[in-house]
C-alpha cells in the first residue's frame, strides 16, 4: 500500500480495514471505479487520506464537484482531502459560491484546495471579502448559499 507505519496515517488505515469487510471494501472501490478512477488511483487516494472511504459521502460529494461544478474524476483522485469535507456545510456552499463569482467574472479560476480546504475565516477573506468593493451582496450571497446547502435542496439532493 505504500503506508509508512511511523506516521499515525498507518494506524488510521489498519483501523479502517479492520473494521470494514471485504465485500464493504470492494463495492466502495465499485463506487470509485464508477467515477472512472483507476485501482492505481484509488489506493493512492486511500494512501494520502485513509477515511475516504463512506459510499454515501463519496457518492454524493463527486456527484456535486464533477456533474455541477464540472471538475474531472481524476482531478479528484489526487485531492482526496476533498471527500473527508462536508458536503453539506463546505463543499456545496463554497461550490456554488465560487461559481457565482465565475458567472460575475470576479474570477477567472480557482484551486480546488483554496475553495475546499480553507478555514471559513481564510475563505470569508479570500473570496468574500476581496470583492465586496465590487459586489457588494456577496457577503449576503454566500451565507443563502449556505443556507440552502445545510437546510435547503442540496442537502436531500445530495444525501
């Protein structure tokens, strides 16, 4: 697996196994060969972040980042720090934000790491508040994105 037993990771990873049966690994795997990732990738994933592993979250969370916002699979595979987000209160909020601000022309791209695995007060400064000079309703926007992600249409759409 190419696991180096001093890092906690390792002991994170044999927990997981040992917790979960064979037949539970593989149709988790199905879920991501679904998503055209390779076996390759897969454990390469798994390596990097070992509790990638929820069907249901990984269903959910690639549904929204490659059919609504449009990022490749693979992309995904290399940026598993992705499926241990919550889809509900990070993921969907921050997504249809950022493309709100790509429809405005606010910006031109973004990474998925700066999007996704920022503290809420580094993202609220980055992209929230850097362009409140020019739309100022951001501020407003972002918390109904939230909203409806926690409480609203994403959350059954998506879970």
């Amino acid at each position: 697996m190419g696991f180096d037993p001093l890092l906690p990771k390792f002991l994170f990873a044999v927990v997981v196994f040992r917790k979960i049966s064979k037949p539970a690994i593989e149709r988790k795997f199905e879920v991501y060969k679904k998503w055209g990732w390779s076996e390759k990738e897969i454990w390469e994933a798994f390596r990097r972040y070992p509790g990638i592993v929820l069907e249901e979250k990984i269903a959910g969370i690639m549904d929204f980042l490659v059919n609504e916002m449009g990022f490749e699979s693979s992309l995904l595979a290399n940026q598993p720090f992705l499926l241990a987000r919550s889809l509900e209160k990070r993921i969907v909020p921050r997504g249809l934000f950022a493309q709100d601000l790509l429809s405005q022309g606010l910006i031109k791209s973004f990474g998925l790491s700066a999007l996704f695995n920022t503290s809420e007060m580094v993202f609220v400064e980055r992209f929230v508040n850097r362009y409140e000079d020019k739309a100022a309703e951001l501020l407003s926007l972002y918390k109904e994105k939230t909203n409806l992600a926690v409480g609203g249409t994403y959350r059954s759409g998506y879970l």
